[in-house]
C-alpha cells in the first residue's frame, strides 16, 4: 500500500494492543468464571446473556477497549 508503513504481526496476547482481550476477559471473569456447563447449547446461551450484560452497561465497552494514543487529535 504505502511505502512508509510497515505492518508487525500482533504478539499472542497483546491486550495493549488487541483491546478486544481486555473485553474478552472482562466477560470471562464476570459471567463465565466458576460456571459448569450443561451441555454446548447452555455454554453458547451463557456467553449470549454476558455479552448482553455487557452492551447494557452505557459505555462499558468504549471505556475498556479505547486508547488515548490510537486517536488523531
């Protein structure tokens, strides 16, 4: 593309850089931590009622996964 840029492959786990992660533990931590399961079907519903929980919280997830140094000023 351009000449003066150079992409890096993202380490294995980069939470710094891939703040995805930083979400991903959040629900792991939260709603999923010391659960058994029934079956698939209730790991796939769990994961629904977590991810839902957590577009509920007004901010939760710009809050977690911005970077002041990933924006333009």
């Amino acid at each position: 593309c351009f000449s003066n840029v150079t992409l890096l492959p993202l380490p294995p786990y980069s939470p710094e850089l891939n703040p995805v992660e930083q979400l991903w533990q959040q629900i792991k931590q939260r709603f999923l931590s010391n659960t058994t399961f029934q079956n698939y079907d209730d790991v796939i519903e769990r994961s629904y009622q977590a991810w839902n929980e957590i577009l509920s919280e007004d901010g939760f997830i710009k809050n977690l996964c911005s970077r002041e140094w990933s924006f333009l000023v």
